[in-house]
C-alpha cells in the first residue's frame, strides 16, 4: 500500500510538471491572444466582435498563471471543452483518433514482443555462432535505424514494388462508414457485419503495424537474449540438465519461461511509449490517428488539444510504469513492493 501511495504522489506531480511546461512552452511560442483567437476562428480576417468573443471565451487576456488553473480546473473536473479549431468536443476527438492509432499500435507491440522473444531465445540458445550473430546485426541496424527510413523502406518495396498491401490511408475511402458502436472503426465494421470496410481497414492497418514491430523488436531481442543467458548460467538449469532433460526442452520451456518476466514487464512500460512513437509512423502511412490530431494540432496552435493530448501520454506513461513495477513484483516473489 506504501509503494502504491508514493508511485501515485510521483504521478500527480510529475503530470503536473509536464502539463505547466507544454502550457508555458505553447504560450511563449504563440504570447499575443488576437493572434490565437484568429487562429481559434480559424479565419485570419474574423471581425473583431468575434475575436473579443473568442479572446472571452477562452481567457486569452488572462495572466498565464490563471489561464492554467483554470485549465487544471477542468481537466480534473472531467470539462476538456470544445475543441476551438474542430467546434467538437475534445474527448470526442481524443477517442476517436487514440481508437484508431491503438489498432496499429496493440498489433505492432505484440508482433514486436513475439518477434523479439523468438529470436531472442534462438540466439541465446546458439551463443556465438552464425545465428548469434546474424541476429545481433538484423535488430541492431534496425533498432539504429530512424523510425521514418524504415517505414518508407517498408513502404516502397511491399506497397509499391510488390503491390501487397495499400501504401496509406486508414481504409478505402470509397467505402461508407458502418454506424459507430464504438470509438474502433475496425470493432464498428466487425460489430455491424461490414465486411468490405473491415478487411480494407485490416489491409490498410497491416504495414504501420508491421513498421512498428520492425522498428522496435530489437529491444524484446536483446533483453531476452540478455535475460536467457542469465537463466542459462543458473543452478536450476544446469540441475535441468544434470538430470538428462534435453537441452531444447531446458533451453526453451525451463530457462525461457523464467526469462519472460523482464520481457513482461517491458512489454507493459514500452506500449505507454509506442502511441507517442507512432506520430511517425502514421505520418509516413497517412493514417489518420493521433499522429495526424497532434500534428494538425501543433500546426494550427491548437493548444487546447496538444495539452490535452501530454495529458493522455502523460497518464498512459506513467500507468505503464506502474503496471509495469507491480507485473515485475507479481511475477518475481524475490522483489518487495517496498
């Protein structure tokens, strides 16, 4: 209960500090209020009647220290507003393209932590030989590799040289959309029997996913690599051996499974940061999820929905965090939540 009161006390705070800079930051870069209430209207020749309304409505004319309480008010308060450049409300915007952005970033995460955790053990259980090494080089260049080289190289030889899948797009946009049930395209075209529109929204989804996975599968490689050699040098496996087990059955289910705990956990701590990474990703693809909201967002200083948007990878960061030192601590009796 200690461990879990501190953790939420750092939270708070830490939220607190990362929502006073972006404000403080967005603020500096855009200090005269005409000027946003402009950019709110989303007209440079609004009539100054409706620029004083906007300037009003907003506090725009307020000392900086009250334009953030009042903001703190409302987030916590559930009030996130009206989106001033879109005329919706802002959580409606915020799950609609967090909805979209999760359904390439849970399949690339996955595929990521499969792929690791494969050539991971392969390469701990062939330690120095070609196969060790081979490993080593592939999620080397491709963990060093910029994540938007990567996706255009993806790109231009699956999507355009071998025509397999669409080179962008969220889905065909000839389709109609299936009523929504929920904030999930794909889950809308399941629920409503729209097959068309789900296995286009499949189609599209696969190649960011699929550059998610390649990007970051390197990281599942070497902490398994890293976490088996480990669990193969113990007693326990070497008494597994002793006693005339196979080294392909100690290898991967007696060393292996003692080595996911740490790939475990990563896999909690790293999705918090994969829907940040994925702005690039869904940039090069032209999917329309959050990337696309955030981007559209900084380049009309729409700094209602860029705070709001560090809320929610503030808050997903640090509840991966969290979930990420309560799996260790469950999976590993040794560690005390202390």
């Amino acid at each position: 209960m200690k461990f879990a009161v501190r953790r939420l006390i750092n939270s708070v705070f830490t939220l607190f500090l990362l929502i006073l800079f972006v404000f403080v930051l967005i603020h500096a870069a855009a200090p005269n209020p005409a000027a946003l209430a402009r950019i709110y209207a989303g007209n440079p020749h609004a009539p100054p009647s409706e620029i004083d309304q906007i300037i009003k409505e907003y506090h725009l004319d307020a000392p900086l220290y009250v334009q953030f309480a009042d903001y703190i008010k409302d987030v916590f308060t559930g009030n996130w507003g009206v989106d001033p450049i879109y005329k919706t409300q802002e959580s409606t915007l915020l799950s609609h393209y967090l909805a979209v952005s999760l359904q390439i970033v849970i399949p690339g995460d996955i595929l990521a932590a499969v792929i690791g955790i494969l050539s991971g053990a392969v390469a701990a259980a062939n330690m120095g030989t070609l196969k060790d090494k081979s490993i080593k080089a592939v999620y080397l260049v491709t963990w060093a590799s910029p994540p938007f080289f990567v996706a255009l190289l993806l790109q231009l030889v699956i999507a355009y040289y071998l025509g397999l899948l669409p080179p962008n797009g969220t889905v065909n946009p000839l389709l109609k959309t299936p009523p929504s049930y929920t904030p999930f395209p794909m889950l809308n075209a399941l629920i409503a029997g729209d097959w068309p529109y789900f296995f286009s929204a499949v189609r599209h989804a696969v190649l960011p996913s699929i550059s998610i996975a390649v990007i970051t599968f390197g990281l599942f490689t070497r902490v398994t690599r890293g976490s088996m050699l480990d669990a193969m040098e113990s007693d326990y496996t070497k008494l597994a051996l002793a006693k005339g087990l196979t080294k392909n059955y100690v290898v991967y289910r007696v060393a292996l499974r003692n080595s996911l705990i740490p790939v475990i956990t990563l896999l909690a701590l790293f999705f918090g940061y994969s829907v940040a990474g994925a702005v690039i990703v869904e940039d090069i693809y032209h999917y329309l999820g959050i990337g696309y909201f955030i981007t559209q967002a900084i380049e009309s200083l729409d700094y209602i929905a860029v705070l709001d948007f560090t809320i929610i990878i503030g808050i997903a960061v640090i509840v991966a965090n969290f979930v990420a030192d309560v799996l260790y601590a469950v999976l590993d009796p040794r560690v005390k939540l202390a």
